[in-house]
C-alpha cells in the first residue's frame, strides 16, 4: 500500500508539484494542521502579512511580476472575508492567484459554528471557481485543478475550502503531472483565414492605430517581443491602456501613451478618429471608451482576446479573434512577413498623414503642468522619480487616486510585468502590500509603491511584514493631505463641496516609519527632491518617503463622465495660453 | 438625464428586447445552480422562469432550461458568460418564436366546487391534456401542460370556476424531430 497522507500534507505536496515557492498568509484555529506542516517542507516560504487582504494584494503583486501564480492562505470566517477584496481585485485585472481557506469541520457546516461562513457563497462571484472539498480523497485533484483554472485561458482567482478535519484525514498521493498549458475551458482556436482579414483591414487603413491592454502583459514576455515587432513592422500608432503598460516601450516614438479618461490628447483623439482599431487584449472598459455611442464612430474594429465573453461585450466589432496574444501576433506577422514584405515601405505613405495628425495632437503636450519652485508638483515628482531610476530595471506599484494617474503618465515603463496597479477595482491600498510581494519576488531589484497619504493607510500594517522580512520596498507618498481624486471630482463637478475629502489628522510618516522600524524621509522643497530620491533608492532598507506635494493640482487631460474621447479637459497651462480652439477642447 | 455628475457614463441607446429559452448542460454539483443564477443576478440579466433536474445520473449531468429576455447582445454575453462556467458543459439558445423547438410548462390546478363547476373547469382544460390528478367530492387537482400565455389565460378563466390554488413550473424544451441541441 502507497503512504497514507493527511490533507494538511497533500495542500503542501499539490503546491511543490506545482513548483510554487512562496505563500501569502495568516494562521487561525481552521488552518492550523496545514500550518503545522509547514515545517515540513522547506521548498515553501511562507510570508506572515498582517491582514489576509495584504495577503492577496501581496500574492497579486508576486504574480503580476513574475507571470506565475500567487498563492495564499487563510483562516476561516474573517480570514476568508479580509480576502475578499483580493480577489475581486485579481478577478478584475486577470491575475491568476489560489487562495486556499480553511473551514469549520465538515459536521459543523451550516450550523454558524465559531468563525463558520459561506467562504464559497461568498467568493462566488469574484473567483473564477471555487471548491468546497468534503473528502479528503477530492483534495489534490481539486488542488491542482484550481491551478489550472487560475492560469489558463483569462487568468484568474480560485478558491479552495478546506474543512478542518479533511485536513486530518489521510488519503494517498500520487504525483501530478504537469501537463502543457491549455486555454483552459476555450477551445475555438482562430483561423488563418481571420489572420489573413486583420492584414486586409490594416492595408486597406490609412488612419490606424494599436489599442493594447493587459492582455498582452498576461499573455507572457514573449507576446510583448512580438507586439514590438509588429508594431516596427507596421509602422503603426500604439496606444495602452493602464493595465497594458510596459508591453510596449514608453518612450519609443510610435507610442501614443495611454489612453482613457486621464490618457493623452494624442492617443484619446487618435482613438476617436481612427479608421482601423486593432485591440489586443484590452476590454473596453468604460474609462477607455468614454460614452459608447460616440466611441471612435468611424473605425473598423478588431478584436484579439483570449475570453471570447470579452469581445462585443461593450463594444462591437467587426472582426473578432478570439485567441492567446502571443498567438495571434504571430500568425500575423508570419504571415505579414511571407504575403506583404514591404508592409511598412508601402504603408509608410499611405500612413504618413495621420502621423501628420498625431504630432500636431501630441504638440498640445498633455501631459504637461506649470512647474513650482516653491512646492513641489507631484507630476515632478514623479519625473524625478522616474529619472532617477529608469536605468535600474525598476518595479512600480500604485494605490489608487491622482498619484497613480500621474505615475501611468510620468512613469515610462519599457519592459512587461514591471507596472503592478489596481484598474478594474481601484482599490486603495494595494499598492504597498503588492510591493511586499513583487520585492519577495524580486528580492535584488528596486521596487516602488506611488502612493498617495489615504490610500496607503488602509494597509500600512503590511509595513511591519516588509521589515519581518527584511524587504527593502519604498512607499514614495505624494501626500496631498486630500483623497485627491475625490477632491479633483468635487471641484470640477460637485460646485467645490470638498466633503470629506480631507483628511485632518494625518500620522507624521517619517515617525510612523520609524516606528514600525523602518527609515522614514520627508521632502517639502523641489530642490531637495533629487537628493532625496537618491538617499531613498540607495537605502537598503524600507522605506516611507513622505513627498509634499501641491495640495490643490489636478489631475489633466481628463475626459469628462460621458463625454466622448475629443472632448477632452486640457490642463491650466493650455487654458491660460488658449493653444488649442474648437471642438477638442471643452471646458468645464 | 440632464447633466451627468457621476463618474460613469450615460447609458447608451438600448436595443429590442428577445426572449430566449437557454439551455445549460452542467455538473450535477453542490453550489452549480448558485453559480448559474448568481451569473444572472450579478451580470443584471432577466430570469422569466427557470426548470432544472439531472438528466444523466450516470455521468451526473443536470440540465437547466432558464427563460430570459434581453438584447442580443446581452443574449449573446450570457451563453458566453455561461460557457466559461467551469462546470458547464455546454449551452444552447433559441428564440421563443423558433419553430422547430418545442417548450412546455406544467401547471398544477387545484378546483373546488360542485360537480358542475369541477366539469367545466376541466373542459375548459381539454386543449392542455389535461388528467385529473387528485379527486373528491368537492376538488379537482387538474394537471395540464402548455405554453407560458396559455396557463396565465387558464389560471385567469379558472378563478370563476373554483380555482383555489396554482402551482406550475418553468418552461422545459425540446427541439423537433430527430435532431437534438448542438
Ligand atoms: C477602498 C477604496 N475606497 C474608496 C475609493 C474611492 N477613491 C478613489 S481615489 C480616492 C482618493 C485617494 O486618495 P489618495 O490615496 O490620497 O490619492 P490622491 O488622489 O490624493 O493621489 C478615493 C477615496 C477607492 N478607490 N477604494
Ligand atoms: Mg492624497
């Protein structure tokens, strides 16, 4: 007979079979036989957060950096509830995490035992698929079930529930077998034939433009390499989306920068007046599209994603492929290379009026602010940050507000999976705990979390988990005492009613950092910045480096709630120099 | 609508509304049922009525049969919303008005009244094949199968003729002839 294994034993050898080295979590009374193997096996480093919900952003931002699965583990009841946001926040922005819970003993479920709750009922609607497993013998298959469905087709979170005395209970193992990756339940695989249209549609456009989001980024390091090929080979405008940042190079001078509601005047405006949009793996969410019936009226759209629920969902397109990017990508430039080789001499022509277009659009310079020397602009900041680190394969997380707008502006990311932010959800205080993760991930690399004063305090404990840990992350805080996007919104649309978005009794953050016993800094001036930055990046320890900045800037270009994409609100320099007239510029 | 302030967008034009039978083949599993409703309920969509039972208890397969109505875009979102379920198997959609699929509702009628007005209750039933159920000196349970309109109609013209109690289910389908759902 093959040796008996307790369940506790088995979460453990499912997660050596499938390689993974590092978990996220937090014990309690429904977990404590898994965390009593734990010293068993010594492939597996686990991290000890200070709230599950840091576990997840932390999981999160492991798995955004490095393409793999992030996992975590929680206790029942209140651990499984902390999660919750986690996951939600993975199952917007597609990053594949396992989160193994524990559960009240079988014969206690359904009776509100201590710490008991519908941990699947919950997750339902924010996992991919969750499992609840009653036998011990369903345990490994589940297990590594979850992984598959986590990183296959869109990736994704999953649950799995495991009662505490299924962990006791013994059963064989027998090893798994790692199979080749598949595309999870999505069978349909493109054909030539829509290959074949999409080069069509791209030689018969004079107006086109590349729309790419995370997609690319989730599709692996490969599908970036290629997007760049194609994107030399056509000569074609690019423009990304939040999420899709760092596929393609920031500062390469196809790139448009990123579009949507704070996204460049070129891009936006390139995107509305657009005879061909080819989207590789973004969604048209409603911040890209702005108001749908006035959505880039006059363009053939194309679609390439891996989730065929993704296409025509909000948008409809005329030619959709359902795919892997790195796939379709190239199909078509094999088939680009074989059919068309001089694509780009014989486009270059055809193309060069909308290049015409595009510079005058970019002239406007956007993104572009009135300069202080008296306080510091958190747009400078940022500029700074970003010059003073951009040699350093630098890792940058967010929170969500202002900071993180002007950080997907300012911030040029040349390379994939170096961009870890909080999109779909927007949720406040991802950004620190996610930095806790990237840095386990990336133990030698400089890792940055832009945050704002509000929204890093709703996980600040996690920078007692970076210092546990000796992990070297910075949280660059551009504190503008105000919830500035809120503030930002409450001007331009609520008549200057500031409710409650000032925050009046901040901790002093060089103290904080002192007291969970890490370096704190502060900046007030523009001339201390840089030395600073420098004293930041060259400490090895971590970090809270409080930035003063403009209390009152706003966030420009902004396009308005329901307002299409050339209607666009242009910062305080182009309103006082009155550069640009007529319909693409509408003031509030 | 007048002027936006919120952060979202004004809806855009809305198309006609279809209703269409879906049919989902799943898992027969603890929670599957949850995730199907919870997929409608969360995404917004219309439930009209909705029959589920296991059809294959060797390979434990349940079917479940959910009217609903929406534009075809929303149509077209839930069977690929439905698809990437994991423990759904497959989906198939039609259009009310297809002809070549059959749909049935059961309804359970129960009468009370003297001999007379039990009669001419089950008259009035006679094109739902109707078949008495239950039977005493005062009652009826009327079983008959139809379509959707057709039991609001009887359930209207019955309340005259003793009706005390309805209970009927959701619409279950069939296509015609010797094909079956792809
Ligand atoms: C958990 C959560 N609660 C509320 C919000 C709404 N919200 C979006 S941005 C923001 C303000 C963020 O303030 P801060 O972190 O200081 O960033 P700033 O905009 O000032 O750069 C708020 C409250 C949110 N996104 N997430
Ligand atoms: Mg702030």
């Amino acid at each position: 007979m093959s040796k008996l294994y307790s369940g506790a034993e088995i979460v453990f050898k499912c997660l050596e079979d499938q390689d993974v080295e590092v978990i996220f979590g937090y014990p309690g009374g429904a977990v404590l036989p898994i965390y009593d193997e734990l010293k068993n096996f010594k492939s597996i480093k686990h991290y000890l957060v200070r709230h599950e919900q840091g576990a997840g952003h932390a999981a999160e931002g492991y798995a955004r950096s490095t393409g793999r699965p992030g996992v975590l583990l929680v206790t029942s009841g209140p651990g499984a509830t902390n999660a919750v946001t986690a996951l939600t926040d993975a199952y917007m922005d597609s990053v594949p995490l396992v989160c193994i819970s524990g559960q009240v003993p079988t014969h206690l479920i359904g009776t509100d035992a201590f710490q008991e709750c519908d941990t699947t009922g919950i997750t339902r609607p924010c996992t991919k698929h969750n499992w609840l497993v009653k036998d011990v013998k369903n345990l490994s298959q589940t297990i590594h079930k979850a992984f598959e469905v986590a990183t296959t087709g869109r990736p994704g979170p999953v649950l799995v529930d495991i009662p505490k005395d299924v962990q006791f209970q013994k059963t064989g193992y027998t090893k798994f077998k790692t199979q080749k990756k598949i595309n999870g339940k999505i069978h349909n695989k493109f054909s030539q034939k829509e290959i074949d249209e999409l080069i069509k549609l791209m030689t018969l456009s004079s107006k086109p433009i590349f729309y790419t989001g995370g997609g690319v980024v989730n599709s692996g390091p490969k599908a970036s390499e290629l997007l760049r090929e194609l994107v030399n080979l056509t000569g074609f405008p690019i423009t990304s989306t939040l999420q899709g940042l760092g596929a393609f190079p920031g500062n390469d001078s196809q790139f448009l920068g990123m579009l949507g509601m704070h996204g460049s005047y070129e891009a936006n405006n390139a995107m509305h007046d657009c005879d061909l949009m080819i989207n590789i793996g973004a969604r048209f969410d409603d911040r890209i599209t702005g108001k749908i019936d006035e959505f880039s009226p006059k363009s053939k759209k194309i679609h390439i994603d891996i989730d065929p629920s993704s296409i025509n969902k909000n948008v409809k397109v005329d030619l959709p492929i359902v795919g892997d990017v790195a796939e379709v990508i190239g199909s078509t430039i094999k088939t680009i290379k074989k059919v068309k080789p001089n694509f780009l001499k014989s486009n270059n022509q055809k193309i060069s009026k909308w290049w015409e277009k595009i510079e005058k659009w970019r002239s406007v310079n956007s993104f572009d602010f009135v300069n202080s020397s008296e306080t510091i602009k958190p747009q400078y900041a940022i500029q700074r940050l970003y010059e003073l680190t951009k040699n350093k394969d630098t890792y940058v997380t967010t929170e969500v507000g202002q900071h993180q707008m002007w950080a997907a502006q300012h911030y040029k990311f040349d390379k994939p999976n170096r961009w870890m932010t909080s999109g779909g959800l927007g949720t406040m205080g991802y950004g620190l705990p996610a930095a806790v993760g990237v840095q386990v991930a990336h133990p030698n690399k400089l890792v940055i979390d832009i945050a704002g004063e509000a929204s890093v305090l709703m996980t600040m404990q996690e920078m007692s988990t970076a210092v546990q840990y000796s992990l070297p992350i910075k949280i660059f805080i551009l504190n503008n005492e105000y919830m500035g996007m809120v503030r930002q919104w409450q001007e331009l649309l609520h008549d200057k009613n500031y409710s409650e978005s000032y925050t009046a009794a901040l901790p002093d953050f060089v103290k904080l950092a002192e007291a969970y016993g890490c370096v704190g800094m502060r900046a007030t001036k523009p001339e201390e910045l840089d030395d600073k930055i420098i004293e930041m990046i060259n400490t090895d320890r971590p970090v809270i480096f409080d930035c003063l900045v403009d209390k009152q800037e706003n966030c420009f270009p902004m396009i308005p709630s329901g307002k299409p994409h050339n209607q666009m609100l242009l910062g305080p320099k182009d309103q006082q120099e009155k550069k640009i007239t007529g319909k693409g510029k509408t003031l509030v | 609508m007048g002027k936006s302030r919120s952060a979202y967008s004004i809806p855009g034009k809305q198309g006609k509304f279809d209703t269409h039978i879906i049919v989902v083949w799943v898992d027969n599993e603890a929670g599957v049922l949850a995730r199907v409703v919870g997929l409608f309920s969360g995404r917004g969509y219309n439930i009209e009525s909705l029959a589920v039972a296991e059809v294959d208890p060797k390979l434990n397969i349940s079917r479940i049969t959910i009217v609903t109505t929406g534009t075809p875009q929303v149509i077209e979102q839930i069977k690929l919303q439905l698809k990437k379920l994991v423990p759904v198997h497959k989906v198939a959609d039609f259009k009310r008005e297809d002809k070549k699929v059959i749909f049935k509702e059961m309804a359970l009628f129960k009468v009370v009244g003297n001999n007379s007005k039990k009669e001419k209750a089950l008259k009035a039933c006679k094109k739902y094949n109707p078949v008495i159920l239950d039977k005493t000196n005062k009652s009826y349970v009327i079983q008959i199968t139809a379509l959707r309109r057709e039991i609001d109609v009887m359930t209207k013209n019955l309340k005259k003729l003793g009706l005390i109690s309805v209970s009927r289910t959701g619409a279950v389908a069939m296509t015609r002839g010797s094909e079956i759902f792809k």
